[in-house]
C-alpha cells in the first residue's frame, strides 16, 4: 500500500501517526512540504518503516531554507517531479510545481518551453545560484510534460490540479490519458474530493489529507480553501 499526503505545510506528526497505523509500503507527500529542516529529520521516526518520496509544490520554492531542506536533504534523490519510477509494486508518474504564466498558462503557446530556454533569454542577473530563479524550480515548463508523457504510468501524482478541479488544467487530462494511469492524485488546492476523467479516477487530497492508493480517504483534509499563492 501507498499513502498519498497532501500539502503538510510543515507539519509531519500525521503522517508519522498514519505510518505507524497503517504500515504502508510507501507514503509519497504532494507537495508544499515547506519542511522546516531537512526532510530526513522531519520524517526520522518513519524513515526505517516506510519509503518516503515526494513531489515539490510552489511553496517549496518561497525561501532558500524550503527549497534546500527538500532538494539538499538526504532525501532529494527521492524527488519524482518529472519521471516515473517503480513504487510498491505501481509504477508511479510524478509532476511537482505549478503553471505559472510567465512561463506556461496552459492552455495557450508558452513563453519559454524549457528550462534551458529561459536561461537563454532571462539575462544574468535573473540566475539564482549560477540557474533558474529560486521560484521557477516549482514552476511547470512543457518540456516537463512533454518528457513524462513518453513514459507509461499506473498513477500520476501531481501538485497541480487536472481538470476535474474548477482551477485545474487540461493538460494534465492529458497527461494522465498519454501515461495511462488509472488514478491521479493531486493537492495544492485543499480540496478533498473525487472525479473522472473517462476511466481515471481523479482524488483531491485536501490539507494534510491522507489517502491510500486506492483512493480510501484515511484522514480528512483540514480545510477546503484553495492555495492559489
């Protein structure tokens, strides 16, 4: 069994409860982690009981402490934006970030299509730390979409929202249709619900939310209000 987590916005006793609960093979965190230290130190207590893997979300990129306590920690290998892997047994699609319009609205011709493209034309002074700007490391480009599109999938686990959502895209319908996953999971908004897209279950996992995948919700998300910042 996987447990999917949604946003924990920096607190992690939850999971470390629903770890002890249910022993799953796996727990994989939707993104907004903002884990206050390294993310092998949050997740300590669990860390000999479960795999942990995670997907970043937009508030992973606010400061230099969130983004370097997820892809500066031990488990920085354990990032599955932008590839697809093997997870207990399911082969599992992961897309971190969001669409961000100066790169990519989707649906619409995008700005720049890749990483590399933005180096090219954004000028020196944009760079943080010799790269992108801090913030477009949690920005979804389409040469992200495009590469994980040529992979096939039994889950994709995104931050971003398909289109089941009133604030989500197409293009992760697509996505989802291309990979041939049969379930697509998602947080960013905090809103817990389920949906299709034809065959695809779609499952909100709402603020701190946990569900298996499976799609049984095992806690409720805290709220619904979406998080659009």
């Amino acid at each position: 069994m996987i447990l999917l987590c949604g946003d924990p916005h920096g607190r992690f006793d939850h999971i470390v409860q629903a770890i002890g609960q249910h022993r799953p093979v796996a727990v994989i965190l939707l993104g907004d982690i903002e884990a206050p230290q390294p993310l092998e130190r949050c997740l300590a207590p669990i860390l000999q009981e479960t795999a942990v893997w995670w997907i970043p979300g937009n508030h992973d990129t606010d400061s230099d402490a969130s983004h370097d306590h997820l892809w500066g920690s031990a488990l920085a290998e354990r990032n599955l934006h932008g590839r697809a892997v093997d997870v207990a047994g399911h082969r599992v699609a992961g897309l971190g970030g969001v669409f961000r319009g100066r790169i990519w609205g989707a649906p619409g011709a995008p700005e720049h299509a890749s990483p590399e493209d933005y180096l090219r034309r954004c000028g020196a002074g944009n760079r943080w730390r010799g790269g992108l700007p801090r913030t477009h490391r949690s920005t979804i480009f389409p040469s992200d979409v495009q590469a994980l599109g040529k992979a096939r999938a039994d889950l994709l686990v995104t931050h971003e929202a398909p289109s089941t959502h009133p604030h989500g895209f197409a293009a992760l319908d697509a996505l989802a249709i291309r990979l041939g996953v049969r379930h697509v999971f998602h947080g960013h908004h905090h809103a817990d619900y389920r949906a299709r897209i034809g065959d695809i279950e779609v499952v909100g996992v709402g603020l701190r939310g946990i569900v298996t995948d499976k799609g049984e919700r095992l806690r409720a998300g805290e709220c619904t209000a979406r998080n659009r910042s």
